[in-house]
C-alpha cells in the first residue's frame, strides 16, 4: 500500500522544455508515412513526366534584324555627305518594336505567306485528341466549382447573352481570328547595347516557325520602303508640279523676250547701263530672283515639315536632327529613362526617388518639346519671312519698273523681260537640282534596315525542355509527398514514440514494448520473442530502481482508453518481477471487463469482488499460478458497484493485509478516462505504470488521464509505450531498438 513518504523517484515535471528537433525526427516522420509519401511522390512525378511526353513540341524561329536610326532627308548635297552622329533614341526604337508586332504588318505577312486558307498555323489551341493532363486536370475542377456554386446562384439571374468579339474594322471575323492566331506567335526581343533586333516565331511546325520569321521580316522591310517611298514621293510630286509650273514659266518668259527683241529691234540693256533707274532695276531684280530663290526652298522645307507632322516623324526633321541642343536633350531623356526602368526594379511607384525621376523626365521631355517647336516655329517664320520679303522686292520691282518704263520703256522692257527670263531659268535650274536631291535621299533611305541573319528551320523544340520539366516534376512530387508527410503528421494526434510520450505527460518513461503479431495475449512464461522479454525486464529494472523501501510495493497499472494492452502489460511486469525471486500478486481489479483469468487460462470466480463483499476468504480467492513467485486474484463476479467496492474499507484493509505476504502487488484497473476506478486504486497504491498504445492514444487523452490520476493524488512512477511496431518502422524507433541487439538477446537466453 501506499506510504506518506513515496517510495518511488518523484515524477517529472507536467510540463517539460520541449526537446530539440535533430534532421534525424524529420527523417524519421518521413519514413514513418512512406505508404503516403512514395505513392504521392510517384502521382506527381508521373504526370508531370507524362504530361511532358505528351506536350506538342514547341519550335522557335529566329531572325535578326539591323534597324538604323532614321536619316534626315537632305536639302542639299553638300547636307547629304556631311556625317551623322549616332545615338540611341528609345522611342524610336519603341516604335519599331510596335510596328513589328502590329496587325497592318501581320496581315502584309499573311498575305506574302498565303496562309488565309491555311487549316491551322501551329500555335494556336491544341487540336482534337490532343487534350494535355493538364488542361483535363483544370477542366474538372472548373467542373467541380460549378456544381458546387448551383445550389447558390438564384434561379431569377438572367442569363449574360455571349456575344462574338468585333473585329477591328477593314476586317472580318476570319480574318480577325487568323491575324491573332499569327499574332500568338511572335515576340520582339531586342538586343542589349546594339542596334539589332530578334523577331521570333514559335509554332509547332519548325519549318513554319522559320518562314513566319522571314515572312514577318520581309513584311516589315517592305512596308517600311513603301512608307519612306510614299513620303518621298509626295514631295516630289510636288516638286514636280513646281517645276512644270517653272518650266512654263522659263518659256513663257523667253518667248515674250523673243517677241520683244524682234519688234523693237533686240534694245539691250548695256545701251541704257548708265542709267541709275535700269542699276537700280537690276539690282532688284536680282534681289527679287535670289528671294524667290529662296522662298522656295523654305517652302519646300515647310512643305516637308507639315507631312511630317502629319505622320509623326517629325525627330527626323532636318533642323531637329542637325541641331545640338535638342539632341543633348534627347540624350539627357534617354538616360533618365534608362535610370527610371532601373530604380523600378528596387523602388515603387510611389517611392520618393521614382517620384523624383518622373519629375526629371517630364522636365526633361518639355524642355525637348520646346526645343523641337522651336524649331518648328522657326522654319514656319523663315518661310513667311522668306514669302514676305519676295512680295516685298516684287513691289519694290513692280515700282521701279513702272519708273524705269517712264524713263526708258523700251530698254527697260527689254532688260526685264531678259531678266526675268533669267529669273525662272535660275528658279528652275533650282528646282531640278532639288528634285534629283529628293530622288537620291529617296535611294540612300533603302539603307536603313538589313537582315542580319535569316531565321533557319530549328533544329530542336525549345519547349518541352524534357530534362528541365523532369527535374521539376522531381522537384515538385519531393515537395509535395513530403509536405503530405507532414501535414498527416501534424494532424495525426496519437503518440507514436517515446519522445512524444515524454513531451506530451511529463513522467517518466519506463520503456516500450514491441508488439508480438499474432498473439494477442503474450506472456514472458511462454515461447516469446526475445525483444519482448527484454522490453520487460527493462521495465522491471526501472521499475526496481525506482523503488526506495523494503516494504511490499503495490504498482496500479492503466491506462486512457480501452485496448490499449494495460492488462497483457500488468500481467508481464508481474511474471519479470516474480522471476526475480520475488512474491509477486497480480491483481485483476477491472470488474467491468475483466482479462487476467483468460490470460492465465483460470477461473473468474471466486476473485476481487467475492472478497471485497464476503462471499469468500482470500486465501481461497487467491491462487498459486504455474509461473514461480506469482500469484494471481481474478476479478471474481462482475458487481454493479465496482468503484463502490474499492473505494471501501475493507479494499483498504485487504491491500494492509498483502503485506504480510507478498513484496510486489500488481493491480489491473480499467481504462482512467472510462470509469473512475483506476483513480480510486491509484490514490491508495504505491505507484502508478501508465500504459499508451502506440499509435492509438491521442495527446488530449493521455494528457487528460495522467491530469485526472495526478488530482486523485496518484503518484505515477512513469509509463510505458505499448504495442511499438518495431518490423513496420524500425527507423522511427532506432533510438530505442536495433536489429543487431537482437544478437545479444540470443545470447542471454542460451
């Protein structure tokens, strides 16, 4: 019976510091759940690498384009030798990479490539029957969420209508869906630091991708000849109007000079070169000459400075290109830019230091804008001024030569017509030289863009990357099985190990016994494995050295729940610690469900319950087993007030009376967590062996029975982790048990 002073070591705290995980619980929780990991692992891997075998192999072509910054177009030929500085401009160079990928220039490829009628280009949607696992894995959980959502959506929601995209105008929907499906297909990829650019292609068919390539390139050159063509062109229809216009003119003149010389008998201006009024004249009308001389050339500069407003090219102005200031600018603009996309890639857009570069780019971008309508400003003045000063020397003439007729009207009238007749042929001589110029600028333009290489049929897909969507399936099974691992063991709440068992109720732990499959009722007096017998006389000699007086010891043994093996574990402590020579009383005090009489193939009756109500006398109650040193006390007939009974005195007395006759008393109660007999025995035992199943009790239980036998006052020598699967998860319990021990046991027992 029980002692004031305790006999036995004092319990460990409720609540002990939790131990350090090591790799090796990690290790071992993963080998535990192998039967969820491998199959997990193997699910992901296997789809992953079939749907990387079944995935359509993806090819890419490319080409590489040389795109040159625009030149100017020249006014004269002395303009057109003279050497251009080169420069990065970004939205010019955005603008290309806009044009590469606009719909006008797929639909010029398309034409070229004849590809209208084509049934399909190579990438777009995947065709019959060839349905990814995937796209079949999404499908069905869409399925899935739309019949989880029916029961919820109102049956009075109005159907949306679905209605077909419009198509951009100037095209159908055949159209529209083949030049986006050609679209799909193309990326625009320039390259670092250089002027070069590479247009790729992706399709399914390699010699496809490698033709769209070229095909979209060939557009792109093309159409932008026929841009440079038409620009040139305008001018030079209207040059050409202008100097038929002058041609007229140079004819007109002439003939009336002729006409003149031969009626009034060819008067020459030298006759009359004294004369201040013909100088002045002269002057004038060489003054006027080189005026319109000039309005013409502002003009046809203003001219081309409005059709290029129109088409947005005006940074390839002449005036804009050749002037310092703004190029300085363009400069300062492209670095800021360039300083923007860097501090995007560190800061927000609300960062101080973004906000700072906007504010520099748009100072920078208006002071551009000034600039260049500056310019533009000044060409139109110069032009008006030009325009002004003409009428201005053409009244100023007119003047004079009414003056000059007044004076002299024949010679003067001979003077101006052979002046003017000079006049136009300058005016036109001009003209012609102007309208070559245009023509030569018009060729050098051709210039601006070369392929650098063609695309070539490639020679392997660029997608699937076998080797890398393997590594991820790899990867991604690693991480799934093991995450699954984990998470099943997080929320699996049963003790498995010891270190579980300590950590969760805070006894000592006595030691674990490995199930015996097969038998469900083992006994060290029989034929048993030797882990097992050893696993007992482990828990004896703990249960030994925990014991600190002569006396007879009474040892209460129970457990959470039913089936956890209580009674096959009180029942071995007893037959180890009879084999030590001791007299040891193995006492079945679960009246309720009592299992000591079948373990030791005995009758129930007359037992506990007979003795406790005076049925019986004790020495008739108790038996001499076949096993050496133990003695056995069956429950005897099952009462309806068992927890009355041993709550009594005379269960009290009895327990006293042991003592005169045995050292050790064995006590097998029922579960703590079921009826309160345990805790009632277990205030008046000496100790407590709280036994777990492993892999059978939760945490909240165990930790709820030893709370419940620590407020009856119990004291709980330690506990014991019971039915331990040692063949299915050896390496989870390697701390504990090796196969190489076995080596030792074998020798013990012979």
């Amino acid at each position: 019976m029980k002692t004031p002073d305790r006999p036995y070591a004092t319990a460990a705290p409720s609540h002990p510091a939790p131990e350090e995980k090591h790799l090796l619980d990690y290790v071992r929780v993963l080998y535990k759940r192998r039967w969820i990991v491998v199959p997990a692992f193997l699910i992901i891997f296997v789809i992953g690498c079939v749907n990387t075998l079944r995935t359509t192999p993806i090819y890419q072509g490319r080409a590489q384009l040389l795109i040159e910054q625009d030149t100017p177009n020249v006014t004269s030929l002395d303009q057109m030798f003279q050497s251009q500085e080169a420069w990065f401009n970004d939205d010019f160079y955005q603008t290309q990479y806009r044009i590469l990928q606009s719909r006008s220039l797929a639909k010029r490829a398309i034409d070229s490539l004849k590809l209208w009628d084509t049934p399909r280009l190579g990438n777009g949607p995947a065709e019959k029957g060839q349905i990814s696992i995937t796209g079949f894995l999404w499908s069905g959980i869409d399925s899935v969420v739309a019949l989880a959502r029916k029961p919820f959506t109102s049956a009075a929601e109005p159907a949306v209508a679905v209605t077909d995209t419009v198509p951009p105008q100037g095209e159908s929907t055949a159209q529209s869906n083949r030049i986006d499906e050609f679209l799909g297909g193309v990326s625009i990829v320039p390259v670092r630091n250089s002027r070069i650019v590479e247009i790729r292609y992706t399709s399914s068919d390699p010699a496809f991708a490698a033709a769209a390539a070229n095909g979209l390139t060939k557009a792109y050159i093309q159409q932008n000849l026929e841009f440079r063509f038409n620009t040139s062109k305008e001018a030079s229809d209207w040059l050409g109007g202008r100097l038929a216009e002058q041609r007229k003119a140079v004819e007109d003149s002439e003939s009336a000079l002729q006409n003149y010389r031969e009626k009034n008998g060819a008067v020459s201006v030298a006759d009359s070169a004294s004369n201040i009024v013909v100088a002045r004249l002269t002057d004038l009308n060489s003054a006027l000459t080189k005026a319109k001389t000039e309005r013409i050339n502002k003009e046809a500069l203003y001219n081309q400075l409005k059709s290029m407003e129109g088409t947005g090219a005006i940074d390839t102005f002449p005036k804009i290109l050749a002037n310092d200031y703004i190029q300085k600018l363009k400069t300062e603009l492209a670095d800021l830019q360039r300083q923007q996309a860097q501090l995007a890639e560190r800061y927000g857009e609300r960062h101080a230091e973004m906000i700072k570069i906007r504010t520099a780019i748009e100072g920078a971008d208006a002071k551009l804008r000034n600039e260049i309508s500056k310019v533009v400003e000044s060409v139109r003045n110069e032009y008006q001024t030009s325009l002004n000063e003409e009428r201005s020397l053409q009244t100023a003439l007119d003047q004079q030569k009414v003056e000059a007729l007044s004076l002299n009207r024949k010679g003067i009238e001979f003077g101006v017509l052979q002046r003017e007749a000079e006049s136009n042929r300058q005016i036109y001589e001009s003209l012609l030289q102007r309208t070559k110029e245009t023509d030569i600028s018009s060729d050098r333009r051709s210039t601006n863009i070369r392929v650098v290489d063609e695309a070539e049929v490639p020679r392997s897909p660029i997608s699937p990357n076998i080797r890398r969507d393997v590594m991820v399936s790899l990867g991604g099974g690693i991480f799934f099985a093991f995450g699954l691992a984990f998470l099943f063991e997080y929320l699996d709440n049963r003790i498995k190990s010891p270190q579980e068992l300590k950590a969760q109720i805070g006894v000592p732990f006595l030691g674990m016994v490995p199930v015996i499959k097969g038998n469900s009722d083992p006994l060290l007096s029989d034929d048993v494995a030797a882990n097992f017998a050893e696993a007992f006389k482990a828990i004896r000699t703990n249960v030994l050295f925990s014991s600190a007086d002569e006396g007879m010891r009474s040892l209460v043994v129970t457990s959470a729940g039913p089936g956890e093996g209580k009674s096959v574990v009180s029942s071995n402590l007893a037959i180890a610690l009879g084999q030590t020579g001791q007299r040891v009383l193995l006492i079945d005090a679960d009246m309720r469900r009592p299992r000591v009489h079948e373990i030791f193939g005995g009758n129930q009756e007359p037992g506990l319950s007979n003795v406790l109500t005076g049925n019986a006398k004790a020495s008739d109650a108790i038996r001499r087993s076949q096993i050496a040193g133990l003695w056995l006390l069956s429950s005897g007939h099952i009462p309806p007030n068992p927890a009355e009974l041993l709550g009594s005195r005379r269960f009290a007395d009895f327990m006293i009376s042991l003592d005169q006759h045995f050292d050790w008393v064995i006590i097998d109660t029922p579960p703590v967590l079921v009826v309160t007999d345990s805790s009632i025995v277990a205030n008046q035992a000496s100790g407590v062996v709280f036994v777990v199943g492993a892999d059978k009790t939760s945490k909240h239980a165990a930790r709820v029975a030893v709370e419940q036998l620590d407020a009856a006052n119990a004291h709980i020598v330690g506990s014991v982790l019971n039915r331990v699967d040692l063949v299915r998860n050896p390496y989870y319990y390697s701390s504990y048990y090796r196969k190489e021990y076995a080596k030792y046991y074998v020798k013990n027992a012979s």
